[in-house]
C-alpha cells in the first residue's frame, strides 16, 4: 500500500489548514508506526514504514471535549532527543497566527493622519488605535493579550517550515 506522505505536507499555517489536515489523518495514520509520547500525551511522534517520513502530531481543541490529532512532517530525529525536546507545536503557532491574524482584519488599515506613536516608526496608525497595525498588535503580545510567534529563525521552526524529504515537485513515484 502506498502511503500519503506527499500528499500531506502543507504546512499548517492558520486554522483553516488544521481544519484540513484533520480529514487526511485517518489515511495518513495508515501508514504510520507509533513511536513515542510527550508532553503528558499531548504530542506524538511516529515515522513512516513505507517511505520513512517522521510525523509529529498534537491535540487540537475545538469546542467543547472535542478533540482532534492533527499531524505534520518534521525532519528525522533520534528519539531520546525527541522526547527530551519535541519540536514546536505547529497546531497551536497556526492557532496562534489565526488569532493575529483575526485582530489585524478587526484593525482595520492604517488610515492616518497622524503617524504611528513609536519612534522611528513612519507608517500611520489604525483607526482606533494611536500605533500602526504592527505596534499595536506587539503591544497586545507584550502585556499577554496576544500569543507571540516563535521567531522565524528558531531551529525547529525553521524545521517545520523546510522542504520535506522524499516528496519531489511533480514526480510520480512508481
Ligand atoms: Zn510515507
Ligand atoms: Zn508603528
């Protein structure tokens, strides 16, 4: 039986894509061996016998008792390392983006006049705020009302975001 890997390797960049991945993971789990447990049964990691790809997987809560394993690729792994540090958790950055992203629509453009409150800073400030999008959305991260995102050159950030193994663009592997 040929697995799904390659079919499943879009990162998980906002819920709507969590959303999708959830649909794929029956099929995708066909394949999977199980290999070991973290973070008090939160994420999983398992690998591939058909093609070797490792894949992480965490718990996405909807609603209330609703609960979804929600998998995505990561590089190979030893898995002593793994469990002592498993990688980022990619369903709870896209939950995290999705939050963000859902402020800055309700913030609305950066109409001006006046500039932005931050020094140095020459965009204009939101309707209803006196900083530009980006202050004010940093500001809201600060005193907690915002998650932050893992900054882009974080190892296993980077990790999550690379180019998978074994999936060649446009190939069919017999
Ligand atoms: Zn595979
Ligand atoms: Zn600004």
């Amino acid at each position: 039986m040929a697995c799904t890997c390659c079919d499943c390797q879009e990162p998980l960049e906002i819920l709507d894509d969590v959303a999708i991945r959830i649909k794929q993971t029956d099929r995708l789990k066909a394949s999977l061996d199980y290999l070991a447990t973290a973070k008090g049964g939160w994420v999983k990691l398992y690998r591939c016998k058909e093609c070797g790809q490792f894949w992480q997987s965490s718990t996405y809560e909807t609603g209330v008792a609703h609960f979804y394993e929600v998998l995505y690729p990561v590089p190979p792994i030893d898995l002593q390392e793994w469990l002592e540090h498993p990688y980022l958790d990619a369903v709870q950055i896209a939950e995290n983006r999705t939050k963000i992203m859902r402020v800055e629509n309700e913030l609305g453009p950066e109409i001006g006049p006046e500039l932005c409150r931050i020094e140095d800073c020459h965009r204009l400030r939101v309707a209803h705020s006196v900083f530009c999008q980006q202050h004010h959305i940093e500001n809201l991260q600060k005193i907690g009302a915002l998650p932050q995102l893992p900054a882009i050159n974080n190892d296993a950030g980077l990790s999550l975001n690379s180019q998978p193994l074994g999936c060649p663009v446009g190939v069919v592997v017999p």
